[in-house]
C-alpha cells in the first residue's frame, strides 16, 4: 500500500478559534513557526504538517490564518485544499471570517470537509448545542450541509477520538487527487540550504514531478532540474498532486524565486494580462456591481489587481453567474481550469469583502468585445468539458478549426505524452478525430463543416456552368482557398455518403446531367470521335478549330467538358488523348516491360508509332501516373505497372 494518499486537508475559520492548535494536537507539529507569529499568538503565514491516517498513510495539512488582514495568504493556502477542517470556537460562535471563509472554499470548488466544534472546554452544554445549530444552519445550502460538526477540546483531548474517526471516514470519501495533465504547482515559499541551493515548496494542483524532471520557473522562464525532494518532509523520488512538496532545484537562483510564480513541466506557459471565465457573484454581496469593477484577484498563490469586464451583462447582483474577461495589471502563467477568487472594496463597505469568484476557461489575451454570440459559446463549450481530459482533447481539437498535429493537440491540452497516446486512440477509433493525407488531426466537426462547404459550390458551380459534367478538384479547392487535406476529406465524406459523385476527373451533385445544346452536342461529339480516331497522335487545340471551322474558345471549352467527363486526358497544357489511347499505351508498356525489365524512350516511341512529340508527354504523364519509373532515359515498371505484371 501506498503510504501516502494525495489529498490535503486545511483549516479555515476565525482568527482564535483553535486552528493552529487543531493541528498540533491531530500532527504533533508547530506549524507557527515565524517569530511575530510567536509573539503575538496568531497565524500570519500558511503552515504545513504531515498528518498519519487510522490506515496509517499520510496526508498533508495547510493550516492558513484567520485574521481578515491576511486573507490574502489564507486564498493562496486554500487553492490547494480537498478536505477542509472548518474551526468554529463554542465561545465566540459563527464570525465574519467563518462565513467569509466558507465563502471562499465553495468558490475553490471543495466539495468535502468537517467541523470542528473547538473550545467546549469553555462553555456550558446549552451554548454548545445552541452553535451546533447556528452551524448546521450557516452550512445549509453549501457544500458542508452534511458534514459532520464535531465537538473537541484542544486543551482536555475530550471528543477528539470522534472528530478523528469523522476526519478518516470524510478523507476515505473524498479519494486521492488525480496526477493527469502536465506537473504545475503555484511556488509557497523558496529557501536556500548551504550545499544544496534553492529549495522550492507548494502544493501542486496537477500531474507529478520526479527527481531528474527539469522545470521551468514561470513566468520568468528559468529552467532546472530537480536534484531532491520531498514530500511530507521525507525524501522521495516523486511528488503528486495534492501533495505538499519540497523540490531542490540548485540551478534556479532562489533570489529570483517569490510566491505566486508557477513550477512546471510543459512548455513555457506565456504570462497573459487578460483571461476569460465564468464568474458567480455570492448570494451575500449586498447592491449592485456595475461593470468594470477593480478587483483583487486570487488565483493559485499569486494576487493582482485587476478589472472585471462582463461579457453577457453591465451589471450583477448577489448569486448571478456570467462569463468575463479579467483584465490584469501584471502578466500572470495562467491555464484554463485554474479557480480564481475576487475581493473588492463595494459601495458603502467598510474595507475589501470577497464578492465571487470561478473558474478560468480561456487565455486569449486580446481584448474581447461584449455580447457576442460566438464568444460566450466558445466560452460554454469549454465550461462544459473542462473537467474531463477526453472532453477537453476533443474541444481544442473542435476550436482549431483546421488540422493539427498529434504533438500541439497535446501541448495544447496540458496532457502528458503517456496519456495522451490512450486519448488520442479513443478519439480516432470513435471517429471524433481523422487524419489527413499528412498525418495531422482534425475534428470530425470541422470535416462536416468542409463537406457543407464544398457541396455549396458545386452547387453554385452547376447553376453558372450548366453545360459542364462537374468542376475538377483543383478548381473547386482554388476557388474556396482551401488546404487539398481538408478538401479530400470533405470530398470524401460526401461520396461516402453519396451527396456527390465523380463524372472522370471532375465532382457533380449526385444526379446530375449536363445539359447541352444540339449545336454544343454536334461538336463536342466531333471533337470526341477526332481524339478517338488520332489514338496518340492527338490534334491541337489549333488544328481542330481549324479542321472544325469552329473559333477556339468555343473548341477548347468542348475538350474541357470532355476532360471532366473523363472521356479526354489532358497529359499537358497543349496536348490530350482519348482515355482508350491512354489504355491502349500502358498495355504497350507492358508488353515491352514482359520482354525486359526496361525500356527507353524511343523504344517506347517506336511501338507506338508516333514522332517524339507525342511519345515524350504520354511517357512523362505515366511517370506521374506511377505507371513507370523514370531513370534518364530509361523507364522501369512503376507501382502501377507492378500490379499488372
């Protein structure tokens, strides 16, 4: 069994309610370890414990202050919090920090925790029943409705076996972290240890890291390679998600290294100044909050300022939720996924109050403009896929529009190599991803979206060009600017399905039937039977306005509705046969390749018999047609040609 479980337990609660001492009493750690936090006897900084379970693993404690003058640390404490241990002294009851705290929590998105009922030591049995009930009615509607609420003395020990088993049974509910995606983890603290170098800690929010693993130091850049670490204060070779890591990267200058920078594997994230997501404002903010508020914004371990500009609405109330764009004054490594938190000083207030937060879904970093349609779905389609890495890999494939690379769909994704490999196999097998021509990836959606396109201008095609069997492929991508990849898949798509089909060369709707005039029928049938009768010795398009008494636009628009019917080939931009000549050449190819394994041009010539000015354009275009192989003045058998032999 694993001695570790990846999860992080937290406190969270008033100033004085017995967090820190909370601790103490479940890890047997001081987690008070700054001297002014000595001195005064409050919690100023985050601190950290290992805490062993009934089952004998370990997981970690955060333990964050309580007073409102450091909810800024207390936010960077709790992002990497999954099971919190909400402190409500028996004393004081439910206080400002209490409510604002559990405020925070939902908006980190924590789903399990327990209370701990501290300080009955001090109070008579009527006032403990009497908060028990003021709890359970604060937690109603929240993610802790059904916590457990655990009376416990710091000081006596009394009810600490109970609070203990609650705390096992919510942590073996609550279920290890998941370690997908690439490692990230928002920096706590740095310190420097004689000969060994910079050491950096947190709590990483995503993937894993190894000994040996080199990260990079975002947004600065920096990059490392982890020679240590350690997890829960023991030495390990990996560090997990939810864990609470030490890592000594030696090549990173610890003077470079502050709180609220991100250590990560992946490419380098660039820093962005403006980032969209859903925002919910609490059901306790009292007015009114006009668009373009300034904020402080809470994300990971870092806090800037920033503007909020709504995106669906000018203003919110208390519980509405919309999509934004934060706008920043400092460059931050944001990724979609990340939960962010929002405290602002409203009107009428008596100092900075959190009003809501929610989740990053996009890092365009360009100004958007407001209610547009086209946005907000973007924006949706991400809130709804972003917890699941399939969905996830399937939606950045969807947005890029056009085909991508197997490596940047992973970049792109924030999976791992390993993982993504499985993703990308399920993808293609259900057919939600195909491949082109050139190897890359591209969303059956936008396949679809190829189809619709193409179909349109074979229609438009036929009704200008009523007279002609279909439009070649070449024509139809130039005129639509289209990549030839994407245009054979929606081509392909369509014959598939049988909403087009192939007249020769060229595409026409299924069904249709050029339309001739008797006069136009007259000579496109002439100039059929002349290429029929000239075999490789093909006449001009000259010749036959000349033979023909016909002007030459109107001769070569007869060769090009015979070339997209398939009847003529053109082998150059002068020169085209019938198709039974074409057929009738490559079996005197064959003949000659049955007597020995190669022929020369002239050779070619001479069973032909026709002059070099038809034998060397027919040759050339069977060595196009992979029928032979040319090698100087030699021709071998080509793929084609081998199937036949």
């Amino acid at each position: 069994m694993n001695l570790r479980k990846n999860i992080m337990l937290g406190t969270a609660g008033h100033v004085d309610h017995g967090k820190t001492a909370l601790v103490k009493l479940l890890t047997g750690c001081e987690t008070d370890t700054l001297a002014e936090e000595k001195q005064r006897g409050l919690t100023i900084d985050l601190g950290f414990a290992p805490c062993r379970l009934a089952d004998k693993r370990i997981v970690g404690v955060v333990d964050v202050p309580g007073h409102v003058d450091f909810i800024r640390n207390m936010v960077a404490g709790a992002h990497g919090i999954d099971v919190v241990i909400l402190v409500v002294a028996a004393d004081d009851g439910i206080m400002p920090q209490t409510r604002e705290h559990l405020h925070i929590l939902t908006l980190m998105g924590l789903r399990h925790g327990v209370v701990a009922l501290t300080k009955i030591d001090l109070v008579e049995t009527a006032r403990k029943a009497e908060v028990i009930e003021d709890v359970r009615r604060l937690l109603k509607e929240t993610f802790l409705a059904a916590a457990p609420i655990c009376p416990i003395s710091n000081i006596t020990g009394e009810g600490y076996e109970n609070f203990f088993d609650a705390l096992n049974q919510v942590v073996s509910a609550c279920g290890d972290r998941p370690c997908s995606g690439v490692f990230r983890m928002w920096v706590e603290d740095v310190f420097t240890i004689r000969g060994q170098g910079t050491v950096i800690t947190g709590i990483p929010s995503r993937g894993m890291a190894k000994v040996g693993d080199v990260l990079r130091l975002l947004p600065c850049g920096l990059t490392g390679r982890v020679r240590q670490m350690q997890v829960y204060g023991e030495n390990s070779v990996e560090g997990r998600a939810g864990e609470c890591v030490a890592l000594n990267i030696p090549e990173i200058d610890h003077l470079q290294v502050k709180r609220g920078m991100v250590l990560s594997a992946g490419p380098e994230t660039a820093p962005v100044t403006m980032a969209e997501g859903d925002l919910c404002i609490l059901d306790s903010v009292r007015g009114v909050i006009e668009d373009y508020p300034e904020v402080h914004l809470h994300v990971g371990t870092a806090s800037v300022l920033a503007r909020v500009a709504m995106l669906e609405t000018t203003s919110m109330r208390a519980g509405q939720t919309q999509m934004v764009q934060l706008r920043l004054t400092e460059p931050l490594p944001l990724v979609p996924g990340e939960r962010y938190v929002l405290r602002c000083n409203l009107p009428g207030g008596a100092g900075l109050v959190t009003i809501g937060g929610g989740r990053f879904l996009g890092t365009t970093n360009t100004r958007l403009r407001r209610q547009k349609q086209w946005t907000l779905d973007f924006l949706q389609a991400r809130r709804k896929s972003i917890d699941d890495p399939v969905l996830w890999c399937e939606q950045i494939a969807r947005e890029s529009g056009k085909p991508i690379s197997a490596q940047d769909l992973q970049v792109k994704s924030g999976q791992r190599a390993e993982e993504f490999v499985e993703i990308l196999k399920g993808l293609r097998a259900k057919g939600v991803l195909i491949e082109t021509s050139s190897g890359l990836m591209v969303h059956r959606e936008c396949v679809d979206a190829t189809a619709a396109k193409l179909y349109e201008a074979i229609e438009t095609f036929h009704k200008v060009n009523s007279q002609r069997a279909g439009i070649g492929k070449d024509e139809l991508f130039a005129g639509l600017g289209m990549a030839p990849d994407m245009g054979e898949l929606g081509l392909r798509q369509l014959l598939d399905k049988k909403r087009i089909e192939m007249a020769g060369t060229a595409f026409a709707k299924a069904g249709w039937s050029a339309r001739l005039p008797e006069n136009d029928q007259k000579l496109y049938d002439q100039i059929n039977a002349a290429f029929l009768t000239a075999r490789w010795a093909a006449p001009s398009l000259q010749e036959l306005s000349t033979a023909l008494h016909e002007p030459p636009l109107r001769v070569e628009k007869m060769i090009k509705l015979l070339t997209d019917r398939g009847l003529v080939i053109r082998l150059d931009s002068q020169l085209c046969i019938h198709k039974t000549a074409l057929e009738a050449a490559k079996k005197i190819a064959l003949q000659l390749f049955a007597k020995k394994p190669v022929f020369t041009t002239m050779e070619f010539r001479d069973a032909l018999g026709v002059s070099r000015k038809y034998a060397v354009p027919l040759v050339d275009y069977l060595d196009r047609a992979r029928f032979t192989v040319r090698n100087g003045n030699n021709r071998t058998p080509g793929v084609e040609a081998r199937k036949l032999l």
